[in-house]
C-alpha cells in the first residue's frame, strides 16, 4: 500500500516538475527571429546582412563591435533613440516601439556575428 502511495507521490512530483520547466522555457521557444524582428520594424530598408545599402551592413556592424565590451549597450542606446556620425552622415530613425526582449535579440545577434 505505501509503495503505490508513494508512486502517485512520485508520478504528481514529475508532473508539477514537467509543467513548471515547460512555462520557464514557453517564453523562450515563442522568442522571435533576430531576422524576422529586422524586418518587421523596417530596419532592412536600410541595413543588408553583408551589404551597406543607406547604413551598414548587420556583419560590418558586428565585425567594428566583435572586440568591444561596452558594445551591447551601446548599440541598445542607439537602435533605441537612433542618431548619426559613426557611419556617415545618414542618421539612422529611432526604433522607440521596439520591445526590449526585441531589441536584447537583435543586438546579441548582431554581437554573435549577424549569421544569416
């Protein structure tokens, strides 16, 4: 009688376990390709993967980045508030609306070497 107790015990504890692990992880496996957000909001009108078109290309921003340890937050500023002078006169919009879990992707994308 205990042993069969102790299986139901056993069996609920699995159970609240697997569906704990699958509501951490949901937020992950639902996270949005770095690529698919780029093109949602527009920003490859103006940035290639490895061609410049009116800004530079995701992989020359990655390359000038690659070795920079305050890079992340740099490019979060300024995909957030935009600007110009760093590659040429062309000031790049604003991107205000753009999630923060949107903008982490794309700048740790764009840090990780901007793979197509």
């Amino acid at each position: 009688m205990n042993n069969a107790r102790e299986d139901g015990r056993l069996r609920a504890s699995l159970w609240t376990a697997l569906v704990l692990v699958l509501a951490i992880a949901a937020p992950a496996l639902q996270a949005a390709a770095p690529t698919d957000i780029l093109n949602k909001n527009a920003c490859s009108a103006c940035h290639g993967i490895d061609k410049a078109i009116v800004g530079p290309a995701y992989q020359a921003v990655a390359e000038k980045y690659a070795r920079d340890p305050k890079a992340k937050g740099g490019l979060a500023k300024r995909i957030r508030e935009g600007g110009s002078g760093t590659w040429g006169p062309v000031p790049m919009p604003p991107q205000p609306n753009l999630s923060d879990a949107d903008l982490a992707t794309v700048v740790d994308w764009l840090l990780a070497g901007a793979k197509p």
